[in-house]
C-alpha cells in the first residue's frame, strides 16, 4: 500500500495525511466548481452526512458565499466543528502582487464568513492584469498579463499564512521547474500542488518530484469531468467490475493508494457516497500497473488561451 503518513483513527470516513507544515489534511474532498447557491449549499449537507469534511473551492467560483453559509448553518445546528472540516480557497489571477494576496485572502473569509481556511492556494501561476475582473481580455479577446512572478506572489502567500488567516498554504497547476522557484525562495514550503490528474494524465513525474519534497500532489478532474472518457474506459470497467466498485471508485481509489489527495465534484446524492466509499477495497499491484498504462498526457484543462503566458506551466515537460 502506497498511502504515506496517514493518521490512524479519524473522525470521519476519509483517511487524512500529515502535511509538511504538521497540519493534516482529508486525502479525498469534494469538489465544487460550477456547484452555486441552494446546489451547493445542499451538496455540501449531503456531503457531510457521506462523510466528506474537505471542501473545494476558490474566489473564481462564485460560490464562497454559499459554501460559507452551509458550513456556518451546520455549525450552528451542531452537526459540525470548525475545527472538524478542512476548506479550501484559492488566490486568482488578478491578485498575484504581494500585496492584492492578502486583500483576496480576507475577501474569501469574508465571503465565507469565517475567521480562517485550511488550505489557500496559488490558483495558477500566470498573473492576470489587477483590478480589471477576472478575466481582463483587451478589444481582441486576449488576456492582458500582469508581469508579477510568482515568487512574489508566494511572499503574499507568506504573509496571509503568518497573519493566521489560513493554516496552510500550496499552489495549484505548477509545473516542477516552477516548485523548484517557490522551494527555493521560500520561507514555508508548499503543502499540495493541486493539478489536473486521472488515469489519462497520471503526472507520475510529478507525484515523483512532489513526493521528494514532502509536498502532497492533488487530483482535479479526477474522472475527466465528463470531457474525456475516463468513465468509460474498457480497462477501468474491467477493473470495476472484478471489485463490483464503479469506475468511478476505481479512479478514485487509483489516486488514494499512490498517495494522491483527490477532490472528485458531485452534486447527486448516490455519487457524493460513491465517491467517498473507497476505503473498502484494495487495487492489487497488477490493476494499478494497468491502470498507470493508460496514461496519454491528455488534459482536460489546457488553458491554451493563456499558452504565451511567460508563465504557462504546460510548455514544459510535468
Ligand atoms: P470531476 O472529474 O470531478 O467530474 C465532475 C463531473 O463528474 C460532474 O459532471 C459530476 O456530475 C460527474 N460525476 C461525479 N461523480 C460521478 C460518478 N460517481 N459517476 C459518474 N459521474 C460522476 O471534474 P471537476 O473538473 O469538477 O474537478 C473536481 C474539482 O476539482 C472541481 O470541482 C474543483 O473543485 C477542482 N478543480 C480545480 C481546478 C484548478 O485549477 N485548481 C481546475 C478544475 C477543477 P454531477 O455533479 O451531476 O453528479
């Protein structure tokens, strides 16, 4: 079994892992981009009750607020602590200066309505111009680029984190070279590199390099989002079908035991428990062999409208 560091009794149905910062985190969250007002807020109830206590979300998706209430509503009705679930936010594109860092960190708490996250993280590493929406275009429909590194943006990232506003930090869609900066000008490493990653585009060199630095590597659009055909694929049914699991537990699974954190987005009820219920069977040695045989680098989010970005992480080899 590959699963590294995880702590042996938990609160809730997903199994946690130790972050470098000594801070643990669920390895299986839910997942909510596109997910907005009464959806979400009755996704995340049903989610708690399947035994979800990560969520993930970001400025972007427009449903901080509605997440926000949902957590605070369970809180008040006793069914959660605080200190019981693990939220995610992330810091946009048009926020990469030191400065706008903290500014999008208390705009998140504030849409949330909470005094802290657990994780924030570095959206993309490919700066948008400030103060222009979230997706500054000029009259031909281009972005217009910011020229702050991320490096600085990661300063920001520092400062939020000693402030006490969130208790983690990582990044997310960095390529290794680009980790390399961060761990080299770092004062606090990153916790996760949050990536693209199902059994179509396995990232293993990635898994590699971020299992050298202690750094967790997390699955989105751990079953292709519908986009590719993931949840389709001949090997993955076989597979499936020999556990009596669905494919997507098989998917899912595959990340949990090579050490992958995974955030799988449901909004039905039978998915959001499927989901979660794959801590009951083992994938031998063989089945996940053939399932890392199926990679194809084939990326569902390819950003190619952002790919003369100085700082667009899929030029180079993950
Ligand atoms: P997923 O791979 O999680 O796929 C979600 C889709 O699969 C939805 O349409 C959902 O439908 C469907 N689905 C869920 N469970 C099952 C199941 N058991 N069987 C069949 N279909 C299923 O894609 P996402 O892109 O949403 O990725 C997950 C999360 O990762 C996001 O929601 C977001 O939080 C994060 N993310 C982060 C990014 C980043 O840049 N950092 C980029 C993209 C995603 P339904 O809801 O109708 O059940």
């Amino acid at each position: 079994m590959l699963i590294k560091n995880l702590s042996k009794s938990t609160p809730c149905v997903s199994k946690r892992v130790l972050l470098n910062d000594g801070h643990f985190m669920p390895l299986v969250g839910l997942g909510t981009y596109t997910a907005l007002d009464q959806e979400v807020k009755k996704t995340l109830r049903m989610a708690i009750e399947a035994g979800y206590r990560m969520f993930d979300t970001a400025m972007l998706y427009e449903n901080e607020v509605a997440i926000g209430e949902a957590i605070r509503e369970m809180i008040d009705e006793g069914i959660i602590r605080r200190e019981d679930i693990f939220i995610t936010t992330k810091v946009w594109n048009t926020y990469h200066s030191q400065k706008q860092v903290m500014v999008s960190a208390k705009k998140s708490l504030e849409n949330l309505g909470l005094d802290y996250v657990d994780l924030l993280l570095i959206h993309w590493p490919t700066g948008f111009k400030e103060n222009s929406g979230h997706r500054p275009k000029d009259s031909n429909g281009k972005y217009m680029y910011s020229e702050i590194d991320y490096t600085e943006t990661w300063l920001g990232m520092e400062d939020v984190l000693e402030s006490g506003l969130t208790k983690s930090i990582g990044v997310s869609n960095f390529n290794h070279k680009q980790l390399e900066r961060i761990i080299e000008m770092c004062e606090h490493k990153p916790v996760v590199n949050q990536v693209e990653c199902h059994p179509y585009l396995n990232q293993q060199k990635l898994v590699d390099f971020c299992d050298e630095h202690d750094i967790i590597l997390q699955a989105f659009t751990p079953l292709g989002r519908g986009e590719i055909n993931v949840l389709s694929d001949l090997a993955l049914k076989k597979i499936a079908a020999a556990h009596e699991k669905s494919v997507a537990q098989v998917a899912i699974r595959f990340q949990v035991q090579r050490g992958v954190s995974v955030i799988p987005k449901s909004c039905t009820k039978t998915r959001i428990i499927e989901n979660m219920n794959v801590f009951d069977f083992t994938l031998a040695e063989d089945e996940m062999d053939s399932l890392m045989s199926l990679n194809k680098n084939k990326h569902v989010l390819l950003k190619d409208d952002m790919a003369d970005h100085p700082h667009y992480p899929f030029h180079e080899e993950y």
